[in-house]
C-alpha cells in the first residue's frame, strides 16, 4: 500500500474514533435530561417515582407523540419535502 493511502486510512479511522467518542459522550447526559422532563411533566406526586398510573399517562402520550411524528414524516414523504 502507498504511503499516501496508508497516511489517508489512518486519518480516516482516527477521524471515525474521535467522531463515535464524541457521540457517545453526549448520549447519557442527553438521556438524563430526557427523564427529568418526563418526571417533571408526569409525577404529579412529586416522589421521584411513575406510579402504575403515571406511567400509563406517560406511554400513552409518549404513543401519541410518536404516531404524530410518523404522520407527519409520511405527509413529508408524500408531498417529496422529505
């Protein structure tokens, strides 16, 4: 193999690493601020626990938002927007 294509292979998986660290550094705190939103939004006993009850609200909206992103990428992908 050249040197200029082993020079070009080493920068490119480089690259990759530090591209895919970089990604998964950011996922936990992500997660974590995705959780205390839906705490604060469904605990309405304020324990820091989703009773049975809580948590069925939760899915159902979780559900309800989900089918309407889908509808709304399905009309993208109709109307070529997409």
């Amino acid at each position: 193999m050249p040197a200029a294509a082993r020079w070009f292979v080493t920068l490119l998986v480089s690259f990759s690493l530090f591209a895919a660290a970089a990604w998964s550094a950011d996922q936990p705190a992500k997660k974590k601020k995705q959780k205390a939103a839906l705490m604060k939004q469904f605990d309405t006993n304020r324990d820091g626990h989703l009773s049975r009850i809580e948590r069925s609200k939760m899915r159902e909206a979780v559900a309800k938002l989900r089918e309407k992103k889908a509808l709304n990428r399905n009309a993208a992908a109709l109307n070529g927007t997409l």
